[in-house]
C-alpha cells in the first residue's frame, strides 16, 4: 500500500516540498520567475464523483502551496468549452494554465497557441495526443487496465465472461486502459470472454450494454468498470433490477473491479457489491498539478527520473515529461486504509 502524502501546512513544510523538486531532477530555468501570477483551472466535468472529488482538492492546495489561483471554469466534458474557457482565463491574466482533456486529440491547436504565447500547461489525468505542455500529471493508465485483468481473471479461476466498461476511445486514458485489458487477457486468461463495451464515459450507455448483454448471457461473471465515478450508480442499479447483485462469497456473484478510488466504491467494496477499485489519486493530482504550474513560474524545469513523492517522471515523447502518480488495488483487505483519499475527502 502506498500512503497517501499529508497535507502542506506551514511554510517550512513548503520548502521542504520545494527542495523534493531536487530529487525529481529539478534544474534552474530560464526566463522571468514569478511564483505569484495567475494560475487558471479548467475542471473537466462535474458529473462524476472523481472529478467533484478533486474539484474540492484544487482550493486546498492552492492555498497550501501559495499558488495564485485565479477563478476555475468547468469545460462540461466539451473540447469546445476547453478551448474556450482557456481564451476566457488568458484574456484575465492566467500566465499558467492547469487543464484536464477529455478529447485528447483535439486539443492540440490550443496547446500550440499556448505554447506560442508563453503560456506553460499543465495536463492533469490525461495526456495530449500531440502539443507541448510542461508537465503532465498521471497515473500509469495501462497499469490500470493490467491490475483489473489480473483481478478478474484470478477470481474467475481463468475462464467465464466478462463485460468491460470502455471509457472514450477519444481519450489517451480510455485507449491505455482498454489495450492493456485486451493485451493482458489474451496473454493470461485465453478462456475468458471478453464483451468490451464503449461508452464515451457515459453510464447510461454502459447500463444499457450491461442489460442486453445480461440478457444474452446470464452466466456473466466479472466485469471491468473504468471508472467507478460514473459507472458505478448505474451498475448496481441494472445488477439489483435484474436479480444479479450478489454479495461477494455468494456462487453466483459478479466479480467486479472499477477504476476510482471514490468512497462510494469503498462502501460497495464493504457491502460486498464489487470487489475491488485502482484508486487514481485525486488529492494527489490536484497537488502536484499545482505544485508544477507553479513551478513553471518560477522558472524550474525536471528531467526524468524517480521523485522522493514515490512516483517517478518519465519521457513521454514530444518533449513531455509526466510524472506517473502511485494508484493502488484497493479490496477488502486494505478499504479502511485511513491513507487511501476516498477515507478523508470530506473529513
């Protein structure tokens, strides 16, 4: 289990952070450093309960790390809206923009501009297809699609069927998270059946594919959500109105594994509903998002390497650098992890 870091409060706890950017391989930048201009925010959608998670995280820790935070737009899950709340937040004053591309191939005109004007960004949760930004803030997304696979394929005995959520295939994370499931499984678990089911991030589609497969095939026996904050709701509610929502020790439970880490998949990992979720840092992202706009004002640049915050940075072609957050399995074993974030948002 990876520990969750604590909170940034004094300024002596600040410098420290400051010196880690040292084991990153920080190294002194050009240009004017200013810390305190303005930093913008584009939240990327508020209808899942991940991203409302680290909507509350961002205020926190801009006010820990003293990052002149200018008022967030929210881009609604819209690359149109993205691009042009970024024109709203540069028109303000925004000398560094923190943003999260939903569609990470249509973001790369915006990323050209910004990068014309001087303007560093950094990408939070998902890479751009192509575009220069200075840091991208991620976890390691073919990992995710890796552990649930081998979840699943142990706790099937290495056959059965299995329906997978797809997350956008639009989205770099949607892609990673889908080939490392399909790779895995037919690597490991050639018996397993696997029903792969797209759904633009979009739990009505995926309760909808969920139905008619549950109809064609009642002997189902896992299922892969890739993200719990919005397929999770929706999930149980087809699995409790179709007679299929067992409790984990039942014959004829469904095993299932998300992507998240949000409380509410916790409270279904101790019901028994699901079995385990990938927790994605959602503290952690909005921190180091933060940490690295900041640091772009001030001038600082990192190379590759393993950071002393437990992830490690590395190359990711184009000039990109992304440091590749830690995100654990969480099962019954460890869910009251008091270190896991879905144990403290909004404690």
């Amino acid at each position: 289990m990876v520990p969750v870091r604590s909170s940034i409060k004094t300024v002596a706890t600040v410098a420290t952070v400051v010196l880690a950017a040292a084991a990153c391989g920080q190294q002194s930048g050009g240009g004017t450093a200013d810390g305190n201009a303005k930093v913008g925010v584009d939240f990327p959608r508020a209808d899942s309960d991940f991203w409302n998670s680290y909507i509350k995280y961002v205020p926190q820790f801009g006010k820990e790390l003293d990052v002149n935070l200018m008022p967030s737009t929210n881009s609604q899950n819209k690359v149109e809206n993205l691009v042009a709340n970024v024109q709203t937040l540069q028109g303000q004053g925004a000398k560094a923009i923190v943003m999260a591309p939903q569609d990470t191939g249509a973001i790369a005109t915006t990323l050209q501009r910004l990068e014309q004007q001087k303007i560093p960004v950094v990408t939070v949760d998902t890479r751009p297809d192509s575009g220069k930004v200075y840091m991208v803030v991620r976890a390691d997304n073919k990992a995710y699609g890796e552990k649930a696979c081998k979840f699943l394929g142990e706790k099937l005995g290495k056959k059965g069927k299995v329906v997978e959520f797809q997350g956008a295939l639009s989205s770099v994370n949607g892609r990673d998270r889908s080939e490392a499931f399909a790779k895995c499984m037919k690597d490991n678990y050639p018996e397993i059946t696997v029903f792969e089911e797209p759904t633009d991030w979009e739990g009505s589609k995926a309760a909808s594919a969920l139905q008619t497969r549950l109809n064609q095939h009642p002997d189902i026996k896992g299922i892969y959500m890739q993200a719990g904050g919005v397929f999770l709701a929706p999930t149980l509610q087809v699995l409790r109105s179709t007679n299929h929502l067992l409790p984990a020790g039942d014959p004829n439970h469904i095993a299932i594994v998300s992507n998240d880490g949000i409380p509410q998949e916790f409270e279904a990992i101790r019901k028994g509903e699901i079995d385990a979720t990938v927790s994605q840092p959602a503290d952690l992202y909005a921190k180091w998002a933060l940490f690295y706009a900041k640091a772009a004002l001030e001038g600082k640049t990192f190379k590759p390497g393993p950071t002393d915050h437990e992830s490690t940075i590395v190359d990711v072609g184009n000039g990109n650098l992304e440091d590749q957050l830690p995100a654990p399995l969480v099962t019954k074993d460890n869910v009251d992890d008091k270190a896991l974030w879905g144990n403290q948002i909004g404690k």
